[in-house]
C-alpha cells in the first residue's frame, strides 16, 4: 500500500509538474503577445515624436535660408585665379572661373539663383574656350533631395561647388542667355583671345535670360568661393531640406 500510495503520489507530481509547466508557458505566451502588440502599437508614434523632434532642431527655415543667401553675398564675386587640371584622357587643361551668385528667397521654400559666369579654359596653353553666361535658376526645397554634394574640381585646386539633386524627375527651371563684351567680337571672346576681366563689363548677346522659354533640369551646380563657405552651405541645405519634409530619391 505504501509503493501504491508513493506511486500515486508520485503520478500526481509529475502531472502538476507538466500541466503546470503548460499552464505557465500560456500565460508566457499571453504576456509576450500584449508586450508585442503595446510596441507595435507604441514604437510608430514614438518614431514619428522622433522625426518631427529632429525637424524641429537647429535654426528655423527662414534663418536657414537668409544664412544661405548671406553666404553668397559674402563671397561677392569670386575668381579662382588660373588653376592646373588633368583631364579624363590625360591631357593637361588650366582654367581660370568667375563667377557671382546672387540669392532671391521666395516664401515659404523656393530660391531663385541667380548666377554670372565665366570660365577660360586653355588646352596646354594653346586652344581657348571661354563661355560667359548668366544662369536663372529657380526651384523648390521640398522637390530637391537631402542628399547634398559638396563638390571639388580636384585636389588641390581652387575650385569649388555644390551640387543639389531633385528627388523626383525635373524640378529646376533654368534660364540660360550669353553675355558678351561691347564692341568685341563674340568669336574672339568664345576663343579667348579677348579676356573677360570683370564681369560687370559683360551685357547680355542678345537677350535676357528671362526673354527665352525655361528648361527643365533635374540638378542645379552653384559656385561657391572657398571650403569653408562649401562645407556651411552644404549642412544649411541639408537641414533646409530637411525641414520642409523633403524625400529621398527612390533609387
């Protein structure tokens, strides 16, 4: 009878034992899943405090773009002076950029650059290239991408600019009219063999920029005049961007 009772006994603990595992395990299971339903339910709005704290950081939109605007009248007119470049192929190019960029801010997010240029390229001292011209370009922050390109033409070589993306198709409208120097004919500007030296000397050819049909430019390349100016202009964009809510590309 003691064995039978021992037996008995020992039956029930080993039944308790397992049930009671099972009755655990369920209650586990139940916990995990509310556990997992509050963080799935929690974690997106978290998420969202997160992105819009983030947004709300650093200087506010119109800050950014009167900081941008004023980076480009601090440069005034830049000129790079004769710079040494190995092109693709291997040949042996030097060019010398003036440029001067002017900043229109249109609320709430759009920019209208405006740009005068001029670029003297010469082929081992030999062959010139020279293209005076005034750019208009015009475009909204939130159609660009955050993705911005501070740009180099090489190592160490006095040539800067930034480069701004659209996120989706075309979202830069450009104007684009060639600038000549009065009384000197345009073939001897196009060939360098009159030099431009100010650019304030330099009229429109024909018409102005705004006198001919817009084109639509997936980027925009602005000059800027030295590093440290690249390297501000390019987080000021970056946090502009980002503060109207802008996309990435999709690929």
């Amino acid at each position: 009878m003691f064995v039978q009772a021992y037996r008995h006994h020992d039956r029930a603990h080993i039944a308790t034992h397992f049930y009671g595992g099972k009755i655990m395990a369920k209650r586990q299971a139940a916990a995990l899943v509310t556990c997992f339903l509050i963080l799935t339910t929690s974690l997106p709005s978290a998420w969202a405090t997160s992105n819009d704290m983030s947004a709300n950081d650093g200087p506010s939109l119109e800050e950014t773009l009167a900081f941008i605007k004023d980076t480009w009248e601090a440069c005034a007119t830049m000129h790079s002076g004769l710079q040494r470049m190995i092109a693709k192929d291997g040949s042996l190019w030097h060019m010398d950029r003036m440029a001067k960029v002017d900043v229109v801010v249109i609320p709430p997010s759009a920019l209208k650059i405006v740009t005068r240029l001029n670029e003297l390229r010469k082929l081992s001292g030999i062959f010139g290239i020279q293209s005076p011209a005034e750019k208009v370009q015009e475009f909204d922050l939130n159609a660009l991408s955050p993705n911005v390109s501070p740009e180099r033409e090489g190592e160490n070589i006095n040539l800067y600019g930034i480069r701004l993306r659209c996120a989706r198709g075309a979202c830069v409208t450009e104007w684009l009219a060639s600038l000549a120097i009065p009384g000197k004919p345009m073939h001897e500007l196009k060939t360098g063999k009159v030099v431009v030296t100010s650019l304030e000397e330099l009229v429109y050819e024909d018409q102005g920029p705004k006198d001919k049909p817009g084109e639509k430019k997936g980027e925009i390349y602005i000059p800027v005049c030295d590093i440290a100016s690249l390297e501000s202009l390019s987080k000021a964009f970056h946090h502009a961007i980002s503060k109207v809510g802008a996309k990435k590309p999709l690929f």
